[in-house]
C-alpha cells in the first residue's frame, strides 16, 4: 500500500512539472503553431519530425546532437525525418537519393557518410550522374540503385516530402515539427541542447492535449 501512494504521489509529481513546463512555453517565441494542424502518419503516438537537406551545412552541425536525442524520446513518441530541397533544384537529387535508399535499407549505413561527403569530403552530390557515382564507391551496385532512384514510389516519396514542407510552411532546414502542431526552426548556434529541451517540451504538450 505505501509503494502504491509512492508511486501515485511521484505519477501527480510529474503530471505537474510537465504541465509547469510547458505553460513557460511562448507561442511566437519558443515555436511556431502551424496552420492549420497537420494530420500524421500515427495518430496514436506522438510524432516528431525534422525536415532536412543533406546539403545544409545547419542540418550537417545539427545531425550528431540529433540523433543522441532522438534515442532518448520515449516510448509513446515516433521520430521520422523528410529529406526536402526547399525549393533549391540542386538539392532536389541527394532528397531523391534519401528516399531510394530508405527503400532499399541502406539509409542507416550511408546516413552519416552522406553528410560528410558533402561537408568534409567536399563531393557536390547535386545532381542524379555525382550521386550514383558515389553510391557505387560506397558498395551498391549501380543498377540496383538506378532503378530504384527512378521509380515512380520514390518520386513519389520525394513529391510528398516536397508537398509536406509546404503544407507546414516549413521556413528553413533543420526544422522540427512535432505531432503536426508545433514548428521549431532549429537555429545553428551552439545551443542545441536547449533547442532539443524545447522540443522535450513541446512533445509533452502534445501529449498533453492528446489526452484531454
């Protein structure tokens, strides 16, 4: 019996410090609603998104601080990435790349190397013959990849990711969006960790409205 209290006591205690939490959050200041609201792809869960480029040097500083955090959300919170170009035609191949790879599992094995390609290695990456190229340097085999680069699914996957930024008014890359509510342009300039514990505020805002 004194655990049960225990524990209900420490469940009332985090209720609280969550909602104290995100009353301090400021729309305008700490993020941006959208509007109107966005369905997801998972209704039941939580959905944090980040649009993104390969060829964003903010995304490229952003991807380590990122990925730590994403291993730390919870279990009721999903995360997805949509790789966009933002209306810059030579970032349009590298998305397109994004996609095929997720289609055929090789994403998690190239993610980083793609990044530093780019970044580090100074491969431009912008256009469909430098990102075959590449793709074949790294393993794959060129006819495989070629064939699911120009598929209609992953063209499909590029249209829609395209279509999504613009749905969400998306400003700029990186940018987090979390359950299809809240905007939150990420900003380069070392603090992403706070910008990351806003996001934790924001996903228990979200959780909170899902329950009322």
């Amino acid at each position: 019996m004194t655990r049960l209290i225990a524990r209900s006591v420490f469940v009332v205690m985090a209720c609280v410090a969550s909602a104290s939490a995100t009353a301090q959050l400021l729309e305008g200041r700490d993020y941006i609603a959208v509007e109107p609201a966005q369905p997801t792809n998972d209704p039941t869960r939580i959905v944090v998104t980040e649009f993104f480029s390969y060829q964003c040097p903010h995304c490229f500083s952003f991807f380590p601080s990122l990925n730590d955090w994403v291993g730390t959300l919870p279990d009721d919170t999903v995360f997805e990435r949509v790789a966009v170009s933002i209306g810059r035609s030579t970032w349009v191949p590298i998305a397109q790349a994004f996609y095929a790879l997720q289609v055929m599992d090789e994403i998690d094995a190239l993610d980083a190397n793609i990044f530093n390609a780019i970044h580090l290695e100074h491969e431009r990456l912008m256009d469909e013959a430098e990102v075959t190229d590449w793709v074949v340097e790294q393993g794959l085999n060129r006819a495989d990849f070629a064939s699911v680069f120009s598929s209609f699914s992953v063209k499909s996957f590029l249209a829609r990711g395209e279509q999504l930024s613009r749905a969400h008014k998306i400003p700029s890359v990186p940018t987090l969006v979390i359950d299809g509510k809240f905007m939150l342009p990420i900003v380069d300039n070392n603090t992403f960790a706070e910008q990351l514990a806003r996001a934790d505020m924001l996903i228990a805002k979200a959780r909170a409205e899902k329950v009322r």
